[in-house]
C-alpha cells in the first residue's frame, strides 16, 4: 500500500514524495503477526539499554518491511504520576533511566558512524526507520496525571525533570520531535514558541522537524475548534514544521490570509 503511493507520488509532474509514518511503539502492531514487544514500562524496568536497542532495530526491519520509513516512538515521558494513564508509555519516573533507555532511537535509525555529526538527524538505511521522540515536554507531569493536562513546574524543574531525555534523543541524532497536546503553566506546548524554537531548536540544536500530535494545533483554543486561523498560526508560528491531521475546512480567500 505504502510503496504504491509514494510510487503515485514520485510519478506527478514535480515528483514530491510523501513522508508515512506510523505508530509502532510497542512493535508493528498494526500489521498482522508482527512481533509485539513490552510496553515502555516494562522495557524501563528491565534497565536494559541495549535490550531496548536490539527491539528498536526488530521493530525498524519489520516497518521498513511494509515500505514504512517513518516510526511515531519512542515515547520519553518522565511519568511522575501513576494517575496518568498512558504512564506505561514511559520508561520510568526517573529521567535518567529514561535517558538510558533512549539507546532504543539507535536501534530504530541505526548508530551514527564514527566522524558522524553528533545531533544532526541520521537514518542509516533500508533497514532502519527516522524515530520520533514525543511528548515534547512534560507529558508525563500533568497535574493529578489527568492527561493532556497542565504541568505547573518552574524552568529548573522542566530541565531537571523531563527534558533530559531530549538531550540524549537529540545526541543520537533523532530525526524529529512530536508536541505534546499538554502545557507547561498554562501555555499549550503546541503553541509554545519559546520551548520549541528557543530551547529545543535553538539551544539544543535540533535539526530534524518538529512534528505536531493528532490534531494537535485543533486543541491550542479553549473550546477546541474555536478559531483555526489562529491555531494555525500560533502553531506555525512556535516552530511546528510539520502538522498531523488539522480538521480545518475554511474558503480559499483564508489560507491566503495564512500566507501573507
């Protein structure tokens, strides 16, 4: 399926192809008798970092087997709340065991070759698939662990607490970052521009593209949906470079407005 649309794709005029990706973050699990690997919890405790290395390169052979070139893992959510229910999402509620276990972005991409520029994102082949750290930053400390929540933490607490894992994500060379639909203070993370273009891109240096989550840019107004012009641009405007599924219909005469 996927090899026959990126083949549509690459046969029009311009031969743009598509970038798929897909959420294996436990093993394959959408295609049928691929192999199913513990939950991140479960590799957290056995703290193991080449163990979680060695699944990461099963799970990229079995994705890139479907013509998938593109994995939405690992999540590297400090979960500090067992009330939180996608905490077996995350490796541990210590961020440097969660660090540790970031050797799984190794196995998905493949290590970068000695001389190799440390940070810069790196995939090494047909056997290996781009990873995508989530949930950029601080999934895993919402308050009372109600999820999609606020994180109310001062900046020493972020960097100490839960964005440690990213440095080490970013170290290995991952080739995107994904949003969190959660907010640091009360400011949603998907329109966060100092953490996302300031910190993560600036500071640290990331290369890759920032990626947004499902709908995520839909969730930036309170209701959601309420003004899509402005998601979009606050959005944009953070450092999203890429976004995942916006349920937006608007006239033509609007995304004009977007690109002035």
């Amino acid at each position: 399926m996927v090899n026959a649309m990126q083949g549509g794709a690459l046969s029009t005029r311009l031969g743009i192809p598509i970038i798929y990706g897909i959420d294996a973050v436990h093993g394959h699990g959408n295609v049928y008798k691929a192999t199913i690997f513990p939950h991140n919890i479960g590799l957290g405790c056995t703290r193991d970092p080449e163990l979680a290395k060695r699944i990461g390169a099963a799970v990229a052979l079995e994705v890139r087997a479907t013509g998938i070139p593109y994995v939405f893992a690992p999540c590297v959510a400090v979960c500090r709340d067992p009330r939180w229910g996608r905490c077996y999402e995350s490796f541990s509620e210590h961020p440097e065991l969660v660090q540790n276990m970031t050797s799984i972005i190794s196995g998905f991409q493949g290590e970068i070759p000695a001389g190799g520029r440390k940070g810069a994102p790196f995939v090494a082949g047909q056997r290996s698939v781009a990873a995508c750290s989530k949930h950029y930053v601080g999934d895993g400390g919402t308050t009372k662990g109600i999820n999609e929540n606020n994180t109310v933490a001062t900046f020493h607490e972020l960097l100490s607490i839960h964005m440690p894992p990213y440095y080490n994500a970013v170290t290995r060379g991952v080739s995107t970052v994904m949003i969190s639909y959660s907010s640091w203070n009360g400011v949603k993370m998907h329109s966060n521009h100092f953490l996302i273009t300031d910190f993560l891109k600036k500071e640290l240096r990331f290369r890759g593209f920032v990626i947004s989550d499902w709908q995520g840019l839909n969730r930036i107004t309170t209701p959601e949906h309420a003004d899509y012009l402005l998601s979009i641009k606050l959005g944009i405007l953070a450092g999203i470079d890429m976004v995942i599924k916006l349920n937006i219909v608007l006239p033509f005469q609007n995304f004009d407005m977007l690109i002035k």
